[in-house]
C-alpha cells in the first residue's frame, strides 16, 4: 500500500539480481542520480558492482549503468555526494576477502564538467592509543548502560567486549572495514563522511577541511551496535548522529552528540524511535525542521517505511507519515536515501523486495524480485 501523497516509481524494472543500498543526490544543475550496488549476493559473490542512473528532464530514469566494478570483487555500499566545488564523488567499498571487516574504502572523484575522473582509495589511519583508549572506555559504557533495559546476557555481553578490544589491539583491523552508507555532510570545503563498521560495530566519522584533499579520522563513535550514523547538526553547533541499532534491547534508534565539530562523541542512546536493525537516515529541511526516515515495525521484516518531523531538532518527533507499508509477508522497503531538492521536494530512494508465493519470473524461470524505487513528495505537503 503506498501513501497517495508520495509519487512512487521503480527506477528500472523489478530484477531477479539482488538491488541494494541506493543514495542519491541532486547536482547543481537540478539533475537528480542515484547509485546502488547488483549483483548475485552482496560481499558473497564476486559479481556485485556499483550502478547508477539519473533522471532526465521529461522525468524518466535512464537505463542504470555500471560506475564501478573491481572484476573478481564485491563492490558494496556506494554514496554519492558533490562537494563545494561541483565535484562528484562515488565512495564504495570492495570486500578483499568476501567478508565487511575486509572493506576497502574507494573513491572516484568526477571534475565539475563530471569528466575527468580520478580513482583512489581512502586511507584510513585512525590514531592508534586514542583509538584504542576510546574502545576500552566507551564500549563498557555502552553495554552497561543497554543491559539496564536488555534480557541479553551480562556474561555474554561482557565476552564481546572483550573480543572488540582484542581487534582494537590490532592495526589493520583499526584501518580496513570502514565502509560508507548515509550521505555525507558537507559545509563549505568541510565533509564529514560518515564510516562504519561491522567488524567493531561502531562508527566513526572521516574529516576533511579542504573538500577531500586530506582525511584525518574522528575518534569512535561508540554505542551498542550504532552503526551507519546520519549527520544533522544543530542551530547551536552540536553535530547529532542517528545510528542503525545493532546491539540488544531495547530495539531503538541510536542517538550520539559531538561537541567538538565530530572529533569525539558521545556514547549512542536510545530514543523514543524503533529500530530493528535497519538503516535510517536524516535531514535539515530548508524550514529548520528535522526528518528522519525509517522502518517502524519492529520486526526484522521491514515491512513498513515511514517518514517523522521533528519541530525541536531531534528532542521530540511527530506521528510517521508512511512511505509505503504492506503485510509482513508480501515484501519490504529498507535502506532509505533521503534529500530535499532545491525546489523544496523530498526525494526518498530504497530497496524494494518483493515477497510471497507469486513472485512473477523472467523467462528463465528466475524471480522478479528487487528494484531500487523513488518517492517524490512536495516540500509543501509537509
């Protein structure tokens, strides 16, 4: 069932390859593109690489295209973004050996003209003892503060945080596995480019202060499971990272502070929002309001995408408006992408899998089942 104030389309017909966590981005020339990974699995096959497509001014998707594929690598989690001076970025990450803690963050870095591309990888060296400080400090924190409301086990618990303090020990587990999901904030030539990892489970921010000619690396962001942070920031300069909840009970988004312009934060929290293991993200509207989209059922079927406006910057959140919501059975609607587009619309891009017996099949006898979808709503509706 789809919401009848939302202009839902796929992108490109239901295929039988698995679709996944899209984002896109509307350039300065009010062109909007999306990108995706394909493929046979995600960092289990070596056939997934990145795709894209943009939408053209009679309003219709083009045919998607690769952007990027290491041949004999998965190629996963792509981001777009443009920065301060019209460049375009794809970030992507290739599993080295078909698990996440083996990411290798990528880039390819368009000229304003979108020609002239540069490839790279993004280096990341986080500081060793400040690193590893932070980990022993906050992880305990975290679980301690989680296991107040959870029926998870304290010894259990207390295992894993030990087995991530052990990683932390080691350099390369410090430095490969960070991999992008939410947009990146960017203010003038600042980018904070949001990282996780799910080797630790937790975060970290990348910095730049000179539109991604140098990186340095922000200290943890630490939570029970806070994974694939979302970026606002406050009226009174405070950044407020929304996380994906991978830890115990209780099943709620995962909220973190950096008083420091994203340097260090604070330990994720829960609050008032559900989540069950499922990707959100977050926007300043052009009005000051804060949206946030997604899952609110809790199960892990994801069944359910939902917007909510927050009128107090995160404090508190109205009722969720639905995107699209059907019975648990019949499919999902996850890993949402959200902008608002300079003329004041909101555009949603996520996954859209089918579900149940009558799933139509291609002439190979293959299921027709997953596409990336685009929901369009007027600024004004809201």
């Amino acid at each position: 069932m789809e919401n009848p104030n939302f202009d839902i389309e796929p992108i490109f017909p239901y295929d039988h390859l698995h679709n996944h966590s899209s984002c896109i981005i509307e350039t300065a020339d009010n062109v909007l593109t999306v990108c995706w990974y394909r493929g046979t699995g995600e960092r289990t096959a070596d056939d997934v690489c990145i795709m894209g497509s943009h939408r053209t001014p009679a309003g219709q998707w083009t045919t998607p295209e690769i952007q990027a594929n290491t041949p004999g690598f998965p190629d996963t989690n792509p981001i777009l973004m443009q920065d301060n001076e019209r460049r375009q970025w794809l970030f992507y990450g290739t599993q080295l050996d078909n698990h996440w803690e083996s990411t290798l963050l990528k880039y390819q870095r368009s000229d304003s003209s979108l020609r002239n591309v540069t490839t790279g990888i993004l280096h990341l060296k986080p500081d060793d003892d400040a690193f590893i400080e932070a980990v022993d400090r906050l992880l305990p924190e975290a679980y301690r503060t989680a296991l107040a409301e959870s029926v998870e086990s304290a010894s259990k618990t207390t295992e894993y945080i030990e087995r991530q303090k052990e990683r932390a020990q080691h350099k390369l587990s410090r430095r490969l596995g960070w991999m992008a999901r939410c947009h990146a904030l960017i203010e003038g030539s600042n980018i904070f480019l949001p990282l996780y990892s799910d080797g630790f489970d937790f975060s970290l921010i990348a910095l730049s202060d000179d539109s991604g000619e140098t990186w340095r690396c922000s200290l943890p962001l630490v939570g029970p499971g806070a994974i694939q942070p979302t970026l606002l920031r406050r009226h009174n300069g405070v950044l407020v990272a929304y996380c994906r909840n991978n830890g115990p009970e209780p099943k709620k988004i995962l909220v973190s502070e950096s008083l420091d312009d994203g340097f260090s934060w604070s330990v994720a929290q829960p609050c008032s929002l559900p989540n069950y293991g499922s990707s959100v993200e977050g926007i300043v509207l052009q009005d000051g309001r804060w949206l946030l989209c997604y899952n609110d059922d809790l199960g892990t079927n994801r069944c359910s995408l939902v917007i909510a406006l927050s009128e107090d910057e995160g404090e508190t959140w109205g009722e969720p408006l639905f995107v699209e919501r059907v019975p648990e059975t019949e499919g999902s609607f996850h890993y949402p992408s959200v902008i608002q587009a300079q003329n004041s619309d909101i555009h949603i891009t996520y996954t859209c899998t089918r579900g149940g017996p009558a799933i139509p099949k291609d002439d190979q006898g293959r299921p027709l089942w997953e596409t990336i979808k685009h929901a369009r709503i007027s600024g004004t509706l809201l």
